[in-house]
C-alpha cells in the first residue's frame, strides 16, 4: 500500500496537509480524506514543508480557508490547485 503524502480531513475541506518530509514541485501526491479512507491524487507546484497546508481548489483574496471542516482563516493571496497555503497567503481571522 502506498504512504499518503497530504492528509484531508473533510470532504468540505479546501485545504490538504503535508504529511511527509521533504515534498518536491512536481511530486504526484496520494491525497487520503481521512473521514471515509477515500483517496485522490494531486500534484504540488512548489516544495512544500511537513505540517504545512497545499490548495486543493483555486482559492482566492478574500475566500475562507476550510481545514478540518472549519474555518481557519482567509486567503490574503491567491493559491491554485497544489500551491503552498501558508502564512505568505493565509491569515486567521481572530485579528
């Protein structure tokens, strides 16, 4: 069996996490919903750290960023299918 490298929460969810070291632009990656074991793939565009969230639909400025199937924050960037979700253009919004 193959060793998932984004985990995603929630169906509802927009955002997968990194769950491997060392994820390399170009990488297939085997994304697993972790709510039904269901599975899917999508490629990263850029490296992207372990722990660190990857755009699994376009996201705009100004979208609401869903992990967990909760809100967590918004886009203050854009992000397309596989790019790196992080501080650089993701905010909370507690402030």
């Amino acid at each position: 069996m193959a060793i998932p490298q984004l985990l995603v929460h929630d169906h509802e969810d927009n955002v997968g996490v990194v769950v491997v070291e060392g994820l390399k632009a170009g990488t297939e990656m085997l994304c697993v919903i972790t709510h039904d074991n269901s599975d899917f793939k999508l490629t990263a565009n850029s490296d992207i750290p372990i722990g660190h969230k990857v755009a699994l639909k376009q996201l705009n400025e100004g979208d609401t960023v869903i992990k967990y199937g909760e809100d967590i924050g918004k886009m203050v960037g854009p992000a397309a299918v596989g790019d790196h979700v992080h501080t650089h253009n993701c905010k909370t919004k507690r402030w």
